[in-house]
C-alpha cells in the first residue's frame, strides 16, 4: 500500500469520504497514514482522531518564508514515508518546494468542472456563486494534479451534476459534494496510488 496524507483546513467531508470509501475496502492500494491539517481549528483534526489517524497542525507562521514552511511539511511527509497527498479542502497556498519533491503525486478536488470557475481566488462558495451567477445548467467537480499554477494541474477526472432551478450556492455546493466530490476523490486517489504502485514494481 501506498502511505498517503491528507491535507485538509476544514469540515472535512472529503477526508470522511475518503476514510468510508477505505473501510468499504475500496482503497486497496492506500493506507491513510497521515492528516495535515492548516488550523487546529479544524474538524477534519476530530474525523481524523474518531479514525485512529495521525494528525498534524502545520500552519504556516508568519515570521516564515514558503520555502520555510514547504520544509516543515517535507520533514512531516518524510518522516511519514509519505507518497501520495490529497488535498482536501487545504486553504493555504503549497509550495513550491512541496510541490516539486512531490511531482504528480499530488491530488486536489476542486468543486467546478475546471477550467470554469477556477483558479485564484476561487474556492469555498465563491465558486458556486459565480457559477450560478453565469446562469450555467451544469457544473461538477474535477480532481487534477498539483502544479505551480492554481488548479492548473493535468486533469484526472471530472463529474458533471445538473444546476437545478432555485439552487443557491449553498444547495449546489451540497449536491455537487455528495453526488460528485465524495465519489470521485475517493476513486482517483486509490486509481492514482495504485498506478504509483505498479510503476515501482517495474522499476524494481
Ligand atoms: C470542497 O468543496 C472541495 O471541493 C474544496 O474545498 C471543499 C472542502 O470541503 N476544495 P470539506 O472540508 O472536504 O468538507
């Protein structure tokens, strides 16, 4: 199994997604080793806790450099044997030496079906309101790699969900999380961990 990390800065319903999808048995390929969370502040730390889960806090200070902080998460990761990282819901920008010591392994879900609404500045229920201010019928969530350019990342796989008449950002964003997020991630990220997988049984 590939030792995976979750990182996450809120209510967490993607990392509970995930954990119901590993007790179904849907995620041979993935040990939930790890959750870092942005704020002690968040719920994802109790889930994480309920299941038994390692869980850090790693915030970024003020006083420090991204590359300072990007250090603090790759020391977190290493000491973890970390291969796979999934961001759920995580607020603070990664980076850059994070993303490069982790190249193609990390995941993120993003609640639009990418490239509409996304990129800087896009993310909570802003998405949903500018998705239903543009008056589109249909939106979803798209789970992609991680790059240097927000949600830029090579796209893994996309859900489409159906705008309903008198929706608001809240009622889309509910639905898109149930019928798409919560389904996808889970899938992706155990397609992706097993595919790690195979390639390092060939190298070897
Ligand atoms: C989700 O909508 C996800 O697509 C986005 O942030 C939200 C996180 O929600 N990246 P949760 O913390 O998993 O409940």
């Amino acid at each position: 199994m590939l030792n995976t990390a979750v990182f996450v800065s809120g209510g967490g319903t993607n990392l509970q997604a995930i954990i119901d999808a590993k007790k179904r048995g849907e995620m041979p390929s993935v040990s939930l080793r790890l959750v870092i969370a942005s704020n002690r502040h968040a719920y994802a730390l109790e889930r994480a806790k309920n299941e038994g889960i390692d869980a850090l806090v790693i915030s970024k200070r003020k006083s420090e450099s991204p590359g300072e902080y990007g250090m603090r998460l790759i020391e977190a990761l290493k000491e973890n044997e970390i291969g796979l990282i999934a961001l759920a819901g995580f607020l603070t920008i990664l980076p850059e030496n994070v993303i490069r010591a982790y190249d193609r392994r990390i995941l993120n879900i993003h609640p639009s079906l990418i490239p509409a609404f996304s990129g800087k500045g896009y993310y909570g229920l802003k998405v949903h309101e500018e998705a239903l201010k543009r008056g589109v019928k249909v939106s979803g969530a798209t789970v992609h790699f991680v790059n240097e350019i927000p949600d830029g990342g090579e796209i893994i796989c996309q859900k489409a969900v159906e705008v309903e008449p008198g929706d608001t950002p809240e009622t889309l964003q509910k639905r898109i999380m149930e019928r798409a997020e919560w389904v996808l991630f889970p899938k992706a990220i155990e397609d992706t961990a097993a595919q790690i997988l195979k390639a390092q049984e060939a190298e070897q």
